[in-house]
C-alpha cells in the first residue's frame, strides 16, 4: 500500500514537475480520509464534515467563511486546508464551492422509486390553448358619410372651371393654388367642379393656429378610449379626394408638414407609427386671396409670407378676377331665381353699379368694392324686405359712412326709380299730432 502511493507522487512529479494535492477520500464508517501533498492521511470526522456542508449549502465561500464555519463545527484548519479547500471545489480565484465536487458526501442518495403500474386506459393529453395577446387598435376608424359637395342650382360656369374640371378628371396629382380678391367664386368653382364630377373633396379652412395636429391628426377621447383620429389630411389620402385648403395664406411655417404631400409621396405619423400613401385620384387645391406674398395694403390683414418651398410644391397658379357683367348678371340672375325673385331690370341694375365701382377701386380712387358675394347677399336681402334701397342699404353698411353713402348715391343715379330722400323718409316714423305744436311752444 504504501509502495503505491510513493509510484502515485512519483507520476505526478513527472508530469506536472511539482507536487499537487490529490484528493483520495476513503470513506469508513465515521472517518473521511484525504491526502495532503506529502501523501499523508488527513482523517476528518465524517459528522462534523457532513455538518459543515450542511452549512454551506451549495453556496460559493472563500477562505476566511470555510475557516469560520470550519471553527463553528469543530473542524481543524488542516481539515478544511486539504478537505475543502482543494482544486476540485475551487470555480473561481479565492472561490470555493461544493455544487460541482464528485466527493461522495456531496452526492445525494438517490432512491429508486418502485415503477408504477401502468394503467390499461391510454390518457390523452390535452393541448392547453394559451390566449392570443390582444392587438391595441390605436386609431379610429375613417370617416364613412359621402364627402361629395352638393350641387348649387344658380352656379354659372366661367373663369377657370373647366380648367380645374379638367385636372380633376384626369386623375393625375397635380397641385393647384387659385388666387383672387374675396368674394369671386374661388372656392364655389371648385366645390361645384366636385359636385358635377361627383368625386369627394375634404376642406380644411386654415387659420394662423392650424397645425399638425389639426391637419395630419391626434390623439382624442373617442367612446371613453384614447384613440388617434386621422386628420382631413390622412382622411383625403385614403378616400383618393381632393384637399382644398382654403384662405391658405392665413397659415404659418406650420404647414411645412405638408411638404411631403405636396409632393405626392405620402406622410409618416409620427404618433402611431405609421406611414400613409394616398391613392389614385388624391389632389391638393389651395385658395388663398394674395399669392403667398402677404398684403401690401391691408386689405387682407393676417395674411402672412409663405415659405417659398411651400409654394414652389404647387405647379400651376391660377388668377381669378372678377366676372365680367354678362356672367355676373347671370350669375345675379341666377341667384334671383333660388330666392324666388323675378326682377330682371333690378340685376342688370346691380351689375351694372357693381362694375362702375370696380373701375373705380382698380384706378385706386376708392378703397373698397363690391364683390360678386355681395351682389348675391343683395339679392337675399331684396327677397325678404322687398325694398332695392333697402336691400342695398344693409348690405353696404359695414363700409365707412363715407364710402356707404357715395355708394348709395351712384346707386341712384343709376337706377333712377329709388331716391335717397324716398327711403329716408319711409324709413322715419310718423309723429302723432299734437307733438310737433309742443315742440313749437316749447321753442
């Protein structure tokens, strides 16, 4: 035996050039026995050393705890130099542990378990069905109603319709930005050209507060639940409709989050995380009554600058001016109509007046004009208070007295079955008698 161990140090001199602890446990019936490097038996009460990995638990110890430990079970330093602290329990520098050691103290005794009978009935093994996660929607549903203008009776068509009905119909993007002074039908050509192509127009009236959010979409409280709502924007893209900006020189650098879809090419939403693509037949139309330049005479007061990449993205301009006294009368006429007015001398009349004063204002002798707007509020007017003077009266009266008198006189001249004085005179209540002999007395 002891011839063996000398041929054992022997061999490991040889291949390792110096002497290494080796572990040989022999195990009796209350002794663990270990080998330090001399070869010397090192016994350990096999109580005190199942105690001490009992305490130990698996768990990762360095020196000074096993030496602690070691002392609480009443193990000796040597005992825990060349039974514990050894190469086969070590998993780190200065890290000792007992998960991996093959002593047979760390080994637990493994019982056999008798076989259970098998049963004659096969079970079957039912799948569980694990819920599928449930998917949050985080945007509303589109607008459903039809977004195809009503036709207006009394419309004539003139100026650039048939150009914009053209472009309409052919499908093709193509970015189109009216200009013209208030009141000349920029925005009814283009409601009506919809209306007779029966194609869906999405109108978007543009302030100096429209922003991203009102055009693109956000975020709103729909039924109780936070849901993003497409703008008219998105809602134009996916219906292939048209987007009509309307008054669009009243925005700010805010609409610059159109650029893309000037272009054609869609939009990314930032909040939701998606990207939208218009389809065939989708187009942008703006009105606006400068020409993104602002107004050099106040006339339009809010108008602003655009940024000039915002309207490079438009590929034509189209100038609306005035109609001429032929299609306005018809215009006139037509509105007379809708009101249930026959009074053919009196259109002519207010045609005729409107485009005196318009010769004026473009000689810049005057400041304000008539627009062909307020030909038809006249018309309105004349149908429920059946009284031209009258009529004309109020719907002249937001001018200054000055310009609303003058106005009021070219009338009359004009049209010589009204007089000035005859209205003022109709219009100032009786006084009963007696009154003015007071006044006198009282004078």
């Amino acid at each position: 035996m002891r011839l063996t161990r000398e041929l054992r140090m022997l061999y490991f001199i040889c291949k390792v050039g110096k002497v290494r602890p080796t572990r040989e446990r022999e195990i009796m019936s209350n002794v663990v026995n270990f080998t330090d490097c001399g070869g010397n038996t090192v016994s350990i009460d096999a109580v005190k050393f199942s105690q001490f990995k009992e305490k130990m638990n698996g768990s990762t110890f360095d020196r000074n705890t096993a030496l602690e430990v070691g002392r609480e079970v009443g193990l000796t330093k040597r005992a825990i130099r060349f039974g514990v602290l050894v190469d086969e329990n070590r998993i780190g520098t200065g890290k000792y542990s007992f998960k991996n050691s093959n002593s047979p103290y760390s080994k637990s005794v493994s019982v056999q378990e008798k076989p259970k009978p098998q049963s004659s009935v096969e079970e079957t093994v039912v799948p569980v069905k694990r819920p599928t996660p449930e998917v949050v929607d985080l945007v509303a549903k589109s607008m459903n109603e039809s977004l195809i203008p009503d036709k207006f009776d009394g419309f004539v068509e003139w100026g650039h319709y048939k150009d914009v009905t053209r472009i309409i119909k052919s499908g093709i993007f193509y970015p189109i930005f009216i200009t013209g002074l208030s009141g000349n039908g920029k925005t009814l050509m283009i409601e009506q050209a919809h209306a007779k192509l029966k194609r869906e127009m999405v109108r978007v009236n543009v302030t100096v507060e429209t922003d991203e959010d009102d055009l693109l979409g956000g975020f709103r409280l729909v039924n109780g639940e936070t849901k993003f709502v497409p703008g008219p924007v998105v809602e134009a893209m996916e219906k292939g409709a048209t987007l009509l900006l309307d008054e669009v020189d009243l925005g700010s650098n805010k609409l610059l989050c159109l650029q893309p879809v000037l272009e054609g090419k869609g939009v990314y939403l930032k909040k939701v995380n998606k990207w939208v693509r218009p389809i065939k037949g989708f187009n942008v139309i703006a009105t606006a009554n400068t020409k993104g330049k602002g107004s050099d005479d106040g006339r339009f007061i809010g108008t602003n600058v655009l940024n000039e990449a915002f309207l490079e993205r438009f590929a034509i301009c189209l100038e609306q001016p005035y109609a001429d006294t032929k299609v306005e009368y018809r215009i006139v006429k037509g509105a007379m109509t809708s009101e249930g007015v026959e009074d053919d001398e009196f259109g002519r009349k207010l045609v005729d007046w409107a485009d005196i004063i318009r010769k004026t204002f473009f000689d810049d002798a005057i400041d304000e004009v008539i627009s062909t707007r307020r030909l038809v509020h006249v018309v309105k007017a004349f149908s429920i208070f059946n009284d031209k003077l009258k009529a004309i009266n109020l719907c002249i009266a937001r001018f200054d007295n000055e310009t609303k008198d003058a106005f009021l006189d070219l009338y009359t001249k004009i049209d010589a079955g009204v007089s000035v004085d005859n209205e003022t005179n109709e219009e100032t209540p009786a006084t009963p008698e007696g009154e003015d002999n007071q006044n006198e007395e009282s004078v």
